[in-house]
C-alpha cells in the first residue's frame, strides 16, 4: 500500500496545491481558462499521441477492451438516469448526473497516474476508456440533457451540437494521429519529436494543478428548497452520485469484464486492471462547463466533482491495492 501511495500521493498532492493558490488568491482565478488552454490545446494532445504512437496498433484496436468498456458506460447511463429520474429530477440535470457519474478524469489524471502505476503497456487499454467517453458517453448525455419538453428534434439538435464540439476537440484528433502513427510506423523527424515530448511532460502537472484551481472556483449555490429557483430532486444526490463514481462504477467494469472472460472473449486481466481502475478515477473536471453550457444544475455537479476528487485520494490507492 505504501509503494501504491508514493506513487498516487504526488498527483492528488499536486492537485491540492492548486486548490490551496487559488483559495488564498497567489493566483487568480483568471488565470484558469489560459492554463486550461494550454493544457487542452498543447500539452494534452502531445501527451496523447506520444502514448498512442509508442502503443502497438493491436492494444489501441482491441474489441474486447472496447466492447467491454462500452457496455459498462451505456449500463452507468442508463442506471443513474433511471434513479435520478424517479426522484422528479427532469432530464437536463439528470443526464450531467449520469455523465458526471460515468465520464472518470482519465485525460487530465488518468492516463499519466496509470501509466506511472502500472507502465506503459497501460496506456492502450487508458486511451481506448478516454476516446469512448469523449465521443459516445459525453455525445449520449448531451442528447438525453435536451429531452425535457421536446421532442427528438431537441436531443437531434444536441447530439449535432455534442459532435460539433467533439470534432473541434483536439483530444481525439490528437488520438487518432497516434493510432495512424502506430499503424504505419510512421513518427514526426526528432527535433519535432523533442517538442512534442516537451509539451507532452508539461501536461501532467498543469493539468493537475488546473483541476485544483477549477475546484477552487466559486460555485452557484441551490436555491431554498420552495423557492422559484429550487429544482426538485437536485442537489440532494452529491454523495450517491459520487458513490456511483468511486465505487458501482469500478465494480461493474470488474463483473462484466470477468464475466466477458469467462465466456472466452480475448480480454487480458492486465487490460481488465486497466479498465477497472480507470472507472474508480474521480469524475470528469470538465462536465460542470458542458452543465453550465446547457443550463443544467452546474453546482451539484461541482460539488460531485470535488468531492469524487477529495475522495479518491484514499478509494483510488484502496482500488489498485485490491485489483493489480
């Protein structure tokens, strides 16, 4: 447990950092969207294809590690919609609920905490859980967000919007050239490379250290339950939904990933180990910009975010100490 902590402690460490410099003012808050930029733009793109292009094709192609994953996001969906909504809660807040239940922080903290823990080998089964949140389980969200009172015309227009977003995203393209890199063995010259690298080791401190600024954002607060602004079902949910987080979320990518074993699918416990422990990451930090983009209750989400974030310091060690 302890090598598992000299390993995690100085990625959540780094995180609390940022958290402590924005709360007592060192920097401002300000000064976010242009960390945020660099890392999103820059720094996590090269991070990403260097990842993607050093993975043997078969790792980042592999059916099982996707069919896998895949079913356990739609499950996750379905699963924490279907609660929220018989609490009165309407679609808009209970599809970011779902899609702060189910999308982990794989890019900013996922990727390079996997790899440190377990080697690069992690990085194909990390990446293929990263591409399938951006497009398909953030896509779906959005789509059920825009159900509330209209017809599919709404969630058609949403899910149009969700693929304009993904295709101007450069996370996936950075991606996707990584998989063209290692399938045809072709890399950029060296000094190019040198760049890339470059970037590529800056993303993983500024990235953390922009989350800690992120949760450090004041956050709208709910209204008084009866008031005008109060909505019924929402707010009330943060420690369930984090649960649905840290702990269902881990434990069905664990039973469905024995049991696609068991029925002889070519699913490696290595990438299974993967797949779990990227499920039990904290949520995702963006999915409070997409609630406020689509009017969603974008403080409860917050608040899942930082508490899945707090959280995860002692239930993501725990996790790697159960599965690896």
């Amino acid at each position: 447990m302890l090598q598992i902590l000299a390993v995690t402690l100085p990625f959540f460490a780094i995180v609390g950092c940022g958290w402590l410099v924005a709360r007592n003012g060192v920097l401002p808050m300000e000064a976010i969207p242009g960390m945020n930029g660099f890392v999103l733009f820059f720094a996590l793109p090269c991070m990403l294809f260097r990842f993607a292009s050093g993975t043997p094709i078969a790792r980042l192609l592999d059916a099982s590690v996707f069919g896998v994953y895949v079913l356990c996001a739609l499950a996750m969906v379905a699963f924490a919609v279907a609660t929220t909504r018989r609490r009165g809660t309407g679609w808009n807040d209970a599809a970011f609920g779902a899609l702060v239940a189910a999308f982990p922080n794989s890019g900013f903290l996922g990727v390079p905490l996997l790899v440190a823990l377990l080697g690069a080998r992690a990085a194909g089964p990390a990446i293929v859980a990263l591409a399938i949140d951006m497009v398909l389980t953030s896509s779906l969200c959005i789509a059920l967000s825009r159900l509330d009172g209209a017809a599919a015309q709404g969630a058609g227009q949403a899910a149009a919007r969700a693929l304009k977003g993904m295709v101007r995203n450069p996370l996936p393209w950075a991606i996707a050239l990584g998989y063209a890199s290692s399938a045809t063995q072709l890399v950029p010259p060296p000094p190019l490379m040198r760049g890339v690298a470059m970037l590529a080791d800056a993303a993983s401190p500024v990235a953390l250290f922009t989350i800690g600024m992120m949760l450090a954002r004041p956050r709208p607060r709910l209204a008084p339950s009866g008031t005008p602004g109060h909505r019924a079902g929402t707010g009330d949910d943060v420690v369930r939904v984090v649960l649905y987080k840290l702990a269902l979320h881990p434990l069905l990518v664990l039973a469905v990933g024995h049991a696609a074993m068991a029925l002889g699918l070519p699913l490696e416990p290595f990438s299974l180990t993967v797949l779990v422990l990227s499920a039990a990451l904290p949520s995702a930090s963006n999915v409070p910009i997409l609630a406020e983009r689509f009017g969603a209750d974008a403080g409860r989400v917050a608040r899942i975010v930082m508490l899945s974030t707090v959280v995860a310091f002692v239930s993501f060690p725990v996790a790697v100490a159960l599965v690896r």
